[in-house]
C-alpha cells in the first residue's frame, strides 16, 4: 500500500464513523434535546471531507469503490441530511422513501463489498439496514424503527472507526495488527 491510499481510506472511514456516531446518538436515546455536535459534523466531515477525499482519490488515481463512488457518494448523502435538517422540506413518507433509495444503494455496494473483507462487508450491512429502519419509519411513524435503524447505524460507525484504526495500524506496522478480512490487509 502506498501512503496517498492508506491516508485517504482512513480518513474516509473515520470521517464516516465519526458522523454517523455523532447523529445517531439521540435516535438511540443517549442524549437528548438538540444535536448541534452531529449537525455540524454532517456538514464538516460529513460533506466537506468526505467531498475532497473523493476528489483527492480520483485525482491520485485511486478509483476504487471505496474512494471515489462510496466517499463521494457518502458525501452527498450527508450534505441532503444537513440540508434536510437546516430547512425540512418533506413529509415523513416522502423522507422514508429518500432514506429508501439510499439503503438499495447500500444494498448493492453491500453486495459488492464480499470480496472486500469481513469488517467492509459488515460495515455496509448494518448501513443499510439502518437505512431501511430509518425508511420503514418514514412510511409508518413507528419510532421503535428509529431505534432500530439507529443502533444499526451506531455498529455501523463502530466499524468504520475500526476499519479506519486498523489500515491505519496495519500499514505503520507492515503487517496485519488488526484483521479486517481484506487481502492486503
């Protein structure tokens, strides 16, 4: 592995799992009223960064589907969140069916992702997972769907934290530290 790759996965997969855990930690029940802290996260790591990185890999001549399609489109993602956010625009069904769209893709990058490791592979189950609760409670307004869809996303930025720790460890030791299931790992 080269220095540009492992330094651009790795901030993608913190940058992901850093937002997601922020945003979802009042959906789970952890705290409450206002989170400003996942907001702003949404839009910085979330948008901007996940944006450049996409950029950057592209650039570098990274384009995997971790760099280019899945940073970049993450970093759409999060910035229709924080746009949904700042200025709701939509009913609940019609946000159910957003959040729909967005767990068929994470379905079939999923589907993809089988020859990437174990910890990419279960990262993007518990994404779309969460993204299909956070549509079934769109549609039905059942708030034990929230839950669900937010401890889902909660395991889901457990493992990009650790996806990222472990190239990250990897790659400074020269060998495998931390087990992802990955060939190069």
């Amino acid at each position: 592995m080269n220095n540009k790759s492992v330094i651009l996965s790795t901030i993608g997969f913190m940058c992901i799992g850093f937002t997601v855990w922020m945003l979802n930690l009042h959906d789970a029940g952890w705290i409450s009223g206002p989170n400003a802290e996942g907001a702003y996260m949404a839009f910085t790591l979330g948008s901007m960064m996940l944006g450049v990185i996409a950029i950057l890999a592209f650039l570098h001549g990274k384009r995997t589907l971790d760099a280019v399609i899945f940073f970049g489109l993450a970093g759409l993602f999060w910035t229709q969140v924080h746009v949904h956010h700042a200025a709701p625009s939509m009913d609940d069904a019609g946000i159910g069916w957003d959040w729909f769209l967005w767990a068929v893709f994470f379905f079939y990058v999923w589907l993809a992702s089988f020859k990437a490791g174990w910890a990419r592979m279960l990262f993007l189950l518990a994404g779309w997972i969460a993204l299909l609760a956070f549509a079934l409670t769109g549609w039905t307004s059942a708030h034990a769907f929230g839950i669900i869809g937010a401890y889902a996303a909660l395991v889901s930025a457990l493992l990009a934290i650790y996806i990222s720790a472990a190239e990250m460890i990897n790659h400074g030791n020269g060998k495998t530290v931390l087990p992802t299931g990955a060939t190069d790992s």
